[in-house]
C-alpha cells in the first residue's frame, strides 16, 4: 500500500520538491547580502537603548531600497521577497489541501476506480490510514520546510524588530496577522487541517473539482475566522489601562465625535500582543465620543494652508483629550504566551484533522451506494 | 490432433456436437486407437466454452467405450466404431450416388433432396422404433 | 454442496426505489454462473451486494460461507470485474501489475506475466490508451492472478466488439479450466453466456424469475404446440411460461418435471436463449412460484 500511495502521490511530491527547491533558491540568491547588511549595522554589538535606533536604522534601509535591488523599476527586492514569502507559507496548506486532499477519494469516486483497489486484499481502513498518514504529513512537512526556510533568511529582520525596531514595514511584532500563522508550527497545524478538509470534501461530494471548491472555502473561512474569534481568546485576555501618551495611542477619527485609540505599545509589556485597546475614563468607563471641548482641536487644524486642506493636528488632539482624563483600556496577550498560543492553535486546528479522519474512516466503511 | 468446432446456430447441445465430431473423425479415419484428444483446457480456451461441458462430452465418450481418461495426461481414444471405416461401404455409396442422380434427373433442387432424405430417414427411424 | 453465494429474501432500495427484491438464491460453487437480464434489472445490485459494495436493506448475503468483503482475508477470496474495466488512466500496464502484488498477498506474478506475455500488451503503455478489449483483458489478469476462490464479472464484455468479446470469454475459460475458480458474471446479451455458462440466473424488474443448472432447465422445460387451448386446463404439475394463440392453434412454454404424455401436444426442445427470453417477458404482476432447481 505504501508503493501504491507514493506512486499515486509521485508526480504531486516532484511538484512539491520543485516548488521547494525553487524558493529555497530565491532565498539563497538574496539573503547573503542582507545578513552583511545586518553584520555592518552594529547590531551585533549594541546595548540597551541604542538597539532599538539602529535596529529601526537597519529595517528602514533594508526596506526602501538603499539595499541591491535585482529587479528594475527600483522596486525593493527584500520587501517582495518577503511578502511573496510570507504569502507562499500562507497559502501553502490551502494550495496541499485542495490538490492533495480534494482529489484523494473524489478521483477515486469519480472514475471508479475504487472499485479496482478497494476489492485488492486490503480493507478500505487500511487503504486510508496509509494514504492519510503519508500524504498528510508529507503536506504537513512540505508547508513547514516552507516557513522554517522563510525564517532562516528573516532572521536579521526577526531580531532587528526583536530589538525594538519599528517604523518599518517588516515591523510587524511575532502576534502580526501575516507572522503568527506563516512561523513556528502553526503552518503544521493548517496543513493537517486542509489536508483532512480536503479529503473529507471528496468524500462528500464525490466529485474532485466541487471538493477542491468547497475545501477552498471552508479552509479560508477558518483561516479568516480564527485569528478574529479564536486566537484571541485561548487564553484569558490581560486588561491594563495606561495613558495614551505611554501607550504610543493614536487618536483617531472615526465618524466624528468618534473615538478610535489605537494603542501600540504596552507599558511594562515589550512584544505583547495588543487585542483591543479603547479610551476609558478616570471611572474606568468607557468613552466612545471625542469630549466637546477638543472639537476645537479638530476644526483648529482644519482649513487651507496654502491651498490644500490638512487634518487635525494630531499632537493637539491626542493632548486635548488626554487632559480630560481619557485613558487607554489596553486587552492584550503577553510576549511569554507566544509558545502557548502556538501550541493551543495548532493544538485545535489538530484536533479538527483528527475529527474530519475519524469521520471519514467511519464514512468510508459504511456501506452505501 | 483434431480440432473442434461448434455451430452455435444448430440447437444441437454443444457436448453433443463434440461427441459428434469425435465419433465423425473415428469414422473419416482422422482418429485412432492410443491418439490423444485435445486438453480440456484447450478446447475450453479454443472454443470459449465452459470446460464442464468438454468434460461431459469426454464422460460420454468413455461411457461409450470410445476413449479413457488418464488423470494428469489427458484423454485418450480407446476404441473403435462399429461398421468400420466409411470405406467398407463401397457398395451403399455407389448406390446412394445413382439415387442422387436419379434425383436430379427428376429435377430435384440441392434442398429438396435433402428435405426428402431427411423426412424419409425420420419416418423410418420412428417405424423402427414403433 | 458449498455455495459460491448464498441469498435469502434479499433486497436492496434506493429511497423509494427497490433495485433488487426477494432474492433467495443458492448459487453452488464449481460453476460458470451466467446471470442474464435486461438493463435496469438489478444485475449490478446483486453482484455490488456479493462484493460488499453495498449492504443489504433487507435479508442476507454470504459469499464463500461469510459476510462480503468482511476482510482482507475474504477480500483476497473474491476477484472482482467492475463495469467498463476501470483502470488507472495514467498508470501503465506494469504498474498495474505492481498494484495487484503489492495489495494482494496471494498474488501470482508468474501467472500474471504469462498473461500480459500472452496478451501482447506492452508493461509500459498507460492503461487509458489501451483498447477496450485490452483494458478488459488487464483488469481481468488482475483479477486472476490473486488467485481468487470466485470471480465476480460485471457485464465484462458490454462494451466490446465481437472480435474482443471472443477473446475475452476464451480467455476467461482457460482460466477456469486451469484454477477451480467459480465465476459470477452478468450480462443483458444472452448469446455471450450460452456456451460459457454452465447455471443461469434470469433477473428481471429486481426479481429473479428462474434459476439453475443450464442442463437442468433445459430438460424441464418444453415448447408445446397444438391444436388452440386454454392453458388453465394443463395437468398439475405443468406450469406455463408463456403462451401464444392464433384462432386455431396453441403454443406454449412449459416447465415440467415429468415427461408430457398428452399426444395432442407436438413436443419440442427449446434453446435456452428462448427460454430466457421467455421468463423475461413475463409481465411483473404475476405471481412467481420460483424453484430453484439444484
């Protein structure tokens, strides 16, 4: 069965070795100049307060250009590189579920052959557990080698922003919406599930081309619901209020008098990940309305200045405000849950994959038409 | 060796029309004492036929004293016809031949002939048993 | 006498459906069972319920004295012809081959490259540019070569020119000649069956009609005609498949275990495509006494 398995699987697994090795060239070709770029920078040697300067240094100059850039235009080869990276991580597991998963029994289904192997001396139970057990994590394997080589070539940019750089585009902390699922071992978590979703589509549906559809859809509802609903809430939220000037809040305008703070830093907490932040008052009330007397703030700002129309004036709007004692409700998960968080959603999205098999083994034994 | 055949259109059982052949090439001289018939599995796969009925037609043979089986080899032929070879009849046959041509004569065509051959000899068959 | 397969009361619905209803059959082992009916009858049912495909609604089924596909020792019991030959498209002949060992632990690699020798077929063609005829020839080597105690064909010759149809019973026969392997197969077209089969099964509307030995049911069953008749005024004992009227004379079909002594009736033997093609123009609101002859 192991034979039968990989000589199905065969052309799929060169794909995946090509795709594999094609990234892996990608990243080879431009990382030894951005670690140079690192080594020169002085972060190797530098203390305390003065990292987080020459980290942002280092980041700024890595992302608008001032580094080599193969690709004409001007356009920033490590800035491409990276989001095309990140984006490959991110769609991997998707891209192994529906042309790994979907197809697996649906074919089989579709073109009736199953009745040629299922009547071979093996038990459909047999069948499925090899083909799952070494497709599965072949799709697991593939999706992580992905994001460990990823991560390899982003290690300067990890351990600048580590160092306190910001103001950059890579600037995302660990808990970003495109870091936490593209590092660590959520990709093997994501794979696993696709993979599973896939194969259970098939099932259903009986048709590859439907299952790939549904597995698409499915795969990224989750992916878009989990980070909004779930991820947030594995673990119990921390709550601290802080000022806004210390939280690195910005007031922002949403349809005025709104009050949007958007907190950035949590005082005490370096690398935390910030859920929600919004003004409270002394009283610990929540305030949604920006007070009547910063109005003023907004419509000073306001008007022409040489012809064109500029905004409020930011820094007089976030003091107006913070001198009416509205301070920032900060709910966030500390830098130490990292690990944990990992664990607990990968740790869910496992225990799904094993949910939608054990589903599919009983399915599959079930007698029907 | 001989080879079988089957006319799938006679109505004629196929292990009859087997038996049939194997009595008819005794007779033509085809056939003799110690000769081999052909494997059942030969004539199974020759003929696409079931192999039971191939063994049916050689269980009849040796009923008939015709031929004997012998397990792992084959069947064999172990007797002979009554009658003697077709050639012994020298006489009937120029008789039978001057009837054809008195039949033809009288303006018989092939079928007719064969019609009134076949009629007469069934209705002499029947007397004989009645 | 062991059966290949044995049924009792056994019936198979779709929703509202039943495909396949009061099916109580003893098929003995040791034969080429033929088993004839036309399109929609519930041929297919009857073998996807032997295999274990599908599980039945009502009744049972055993297959070699167990339940269908119970295991992979069963499994490995049965070989299996499904409808149209499915192959692997895009795997060759030789990998079909590599599937069949690999899966199957009493697999004969000799017997099944004698076969494909045989056959002419090249181990590296890819099984969806074989002919038909080819492709029914490898899926039936795949169904040989493991050695089965049974061979289950589904309408393995349907889609075949006759020249291909040919080859494949010759083929199937010699199998049967060199293994003891009962053989099960279905097909609408009587003519394929009549020199391979040696017991008939008549499937029509998802009932059987009649089922035996080929030579059994031949001798049981005679044409009768005869001055006009009603068929209700027959002796005990003689019942009437079917039956014709012109105004002044009678024919009819009856099965019977005693000879007919009534000199009124000229007698004749029947061929067994007119006997099968009788049962099947029996119209389905008549009550069937069926015997299974053994």
């Amino acid at each position: 069965m192991m034979w039968l398995t990989w000589r199905q699987f065969r052309a799929q697994a060169i794909t995946a070795a090509a795709a594999l090795a094609a990234f892996a060239i990608v990243l080879v070709l431009t990382e030894s100049r951005m670690a140079s770029m690192y080594d020169s920078s002085g972060l190797l040697t530098c203390h305390g307060g003065a990292c987080s300067g020459l980290a942002t240094t280092f980041l700024v100059q890595l992302s608008s250009g001032q580094g080599v850039s193969f690709i004409p235009f001007g356009a920033n080869v490590y800035v491409i590189v990276y989001f095309l990276s990140v984006l490959v991580i991110l769609v991997a597991p998707a891209i192994t579920g529906i042309f790994w998963g979907a197809p697996l029994i649906a074919r089989e289904l579709e073109t009736g052959t199953f009745r040629l192997t299922w009547n071979q001396s093996i038990t459909r139970t047999r069948w499925l557990t090899v083909k799952l057990a070494l497709i599965g994590l072949a799709a697991m394997a593939v999706t992580e080698a992905f994001s460990l080589l990823q991560a390899w070539w982003a290690a300067p940019i990890g351990k600048a922003v580590g160092l306190g750089g910001g103001a950059s585009i890579f600037s995302e902390g660990r808990f970003g919406w495109f870091v936490f699922p593209t590092h660590g071992i959520t990709p093997l978590g994501y794979a696993a599930f696709a993979f599973a979703l896939g194969v259970t589509a098939g099932l259903i549906i009986r048709r590859p081309i439907p299952a790939m559809a549904a597995t698409l859809a499915i795969f990224a509802a989750f992916q878009a619901i989990v980070p909004l609903w779930i991820r947030p809430n594995l673990f119990p939220t921390s709550q601290t209020t802080a000022t806004i000037a210390a939280s690195g809040a910005n007031v922002s305008l949403g349809a005025n008098p709104a009050l949007t703070l958007t907190a950035s830093i949590v005082p005490g907490q370096p690398g935390a990940w910030i859920i929600s932040s919004e003004g409270v008052n002394a009283a610990g009330q929540r305030v949604s309305t920006i007070p009547a007397a910063c109005q003023s703030a907004i419509s000073d700002g306001l008007g022409s200045h040489r012809g064109t129309t500029v905004g409020p004036d930011p820094v007089a709007l976030n003091n107006c405000v913070a001198r009416h004692g509205i301070r920032v409700a900060e709910g966030y998960q500390p830098a130490s849950h990292y690990w944990p968080l990992q664990l607990a959603e990968t740790g869910f999205y496992l225990a799904l994959a094993l949910a939608l098999a054990w589903y599919c083994f009983w399915r599959l034994n079930r007698r029907r038409s | 060796m001989i080879e079988f055949h089957l006319d799938g259109r006679s109505g004629v059982a196929p292990y009859l029309q087997l038996i049939h052949q194997v009595r008819h090439a005794l007779r033509l001289g085809l056939l003799h004492e110690g000769d081999q018939l052909p494997k059942v599995k030969d004539v199974a796969a020759g003929l696409a036929i079931n192999p039971n009925t191939v063994l049916k037609a050689y269980r009849e043979l040796e009923y008939e004293g015709l031929a004997a089986a012998r397990p792992g080899i084959g069947t064999f032929v172990t007797g002979t016809l009554d009658g003697g070879s077709l050639a012994a009849h020298g006489p009937l046959r120029r008789e039978l031949q001057r009837w054809l041509a008195k039949a033809r004569r009288a303006g018989l065509d092939d079928e007719s002939i064969e019609a009134l051959f076949a009629s007469t000899f069934r209705s002499a068959s029947e007397e004989d048993i009645a | 006498m062991t059966a290949a397969i044995e049924t009792e009361a056994l019936g198979k619905r779709y929703r509202t459906k039943w495909a396949l209803a009061g099916c109580t059959l003893f098929i003995p082992a040791g034969h080429v069972v033929g088993l004839v009916g036309p399109n929609g009858a519930g041929k297919t049912t009857l073998l996807n319920l032997a295999t274990g495909e599908l599980a039945p609604t009502t009744g049972t089924i055993e297959v070699l004295g167990n339940r269908p596909a119970a295991g992979p020792a069963q499994l490995a019991r049965v070989g299996y012809l499904a409808q149209d030959a499915p192959l692997y498209a895009g795997l060759p002949v030789a990998d079909h081959l590599r599937l069949g060992a690999h899966l199957n632990p009493g697999w004969d690699a000799d017997l099944a490259h004698r076969r494909v020798e045989r056959l002419d077929l090249d181990p590296k063609q890819k099984a969806g540019t074989l002919s038909g005829g080819q492709r029914a020839q490898l899926a039936l080597t795949l169904a040989v070569a493991k050695r089965p105690e049974l061979l289950v064909l589904d309408e393995p010759v349907a889609s075949l020119d006759p020249l291909a149809r040919r080859e494949f019973l010759q083929d199937l026969m010699e199998s049967v000649a060199e293994q003891e392997v009962s053989v099960v197969l279905s097909s609408h077209l009587i003519s394929d069956l009549e020199r391979a089969c040696d017991y008939v099964i008549v499937l029509v509307d998802s009932r059987v009609r009649v089922a035996g030995p080929v030579d059994d049911l031949l001798a049981a069953h005679h044409l009768l005609s005869g001055p006009r008749r009603d068929p209700a005024s027959l002796p005990a004992g003689m019942e009437v498949v079917s039956a014709s009227h012109t105004d002044v004379q009678t024919t009819l079909l009856v099965r019977t275990s005693g000879p007919v002594l009534d000199p009124a009736w000229t007698v004749s033997e029947v061929g067994l495509e007119d006997l099968m093609l009788a049962y099947m123009k029996q119209p389905a609101t008549r009550r069937h006494h069926l015997e299974v002859l053994k």
